[in-house]
C-alpha cells in the first residue's frame, strides 16, 4: 500500500514508503485483500550471504553422571561376517552387546607325546564258543610201538 505523507492512502507514487506515525495521529486501514497469485519461479536465487561471526562461547554445564557400561552378550558370528556392537539402556546405565565373528578353522597341529600307560582294568566276560573248524591234515606215522606182555590163554 502506498500512503501520502499525511498518512493518507495515495496510489500515485508506488515506490513512496509510508510516513512514520506522529503522536496523536491514527489512521484507519481496511480489511487485507487477498493474496497475489505467486510468480512464475522462473528467477534465480540470489547468492548466499556470507558468513556470520561466531558467537560468544557459553558458560559451562553442570557435570554429568558416570556412566555405567555392563557387557550384555557375547555372541560368535559366522566365519567371514562383520562384528557388529549394540549399546541399549539409558543414561547413566549402559549395556553393550557384541558378535564376533568365528575365525577360519586354523592347520591340524603336531602329535602330541604318548601319555602313560593306565590302569588294567577288570577281565570281561568270556565270549560265546566259536564254530568248530575244518580237519586239519593228517600227521606223518609215529614209530612202531614196544611189544606188550602176552595175555592169559
């Protein structure tokens, strides 16, 4: 809206600013009009401003509580998968739960040295009768025997 300066409205001179107001002075405006339709989004973005000073450094908080961090669970991953960490709780109480994964199964190592020899233990059962087994051949003739005494006739 453009106004005189006696605070009037004056369509006249668009690029004149309204008046500063005087004491005991008031003037009376009208209801807003509606919103103009918007532009055509066609202009560019002017560029960015620089940057501000920094501000003043702020008094220092109060301190805090000591955390307390327990280990939760320790769980072993598959070979090859990433260690993965979780911390769940709230402030001050902690718990931190991890995976880690299981390494590749490493070389067979040396024979280790023989132990002692250990206690004999009792005699078992004795087991069932196995079958019987073939003839064996037959033996070469011994030697003819002495001649025995001669019997009651």
């Amino acid at each position: 809206m453009n106004f005189d300066n006696n605070g009037f409205f004056n369509n006249v001179n668009p690029n004149q600013k309204p008046p500063k107001p005087r004491p005991n002075f008031c003037f009376v405006m009208g209801p807003t009009g509606p919103t103009g339709p918007a532009g055509s989004g066609s202009g560019s973005t002017g560029p960015t401003g620089p940057t501000g000073a920094t501000g003043a450094t702020g008094p220092t908080g109060s301190t805090g509580a000591t955390p307390t961090i327990s280990i939760g669970t320790v769980t072993t991953g598959t070979p090859g998968s990433d260690a993965s960490a979780t911390i769940t709780g709230v402030a001050p109480n902690f718990t931190l739960n991890l995976t880690i994964p299981a390494g590749s199964t490493g070389p067979t190592g040396p024979t280790g040295a023989t132990g002692e020899v250990g206690v004999i233990g009792p005699t078992g059962d004795t087991g069932p009768i196995g079958p019987t087994g073939d003839t064996g051949p037959i033996g070469p003739t011994g030697d003819t025997g002495p001649v025995g005494p001669t019997g009651d006739t």
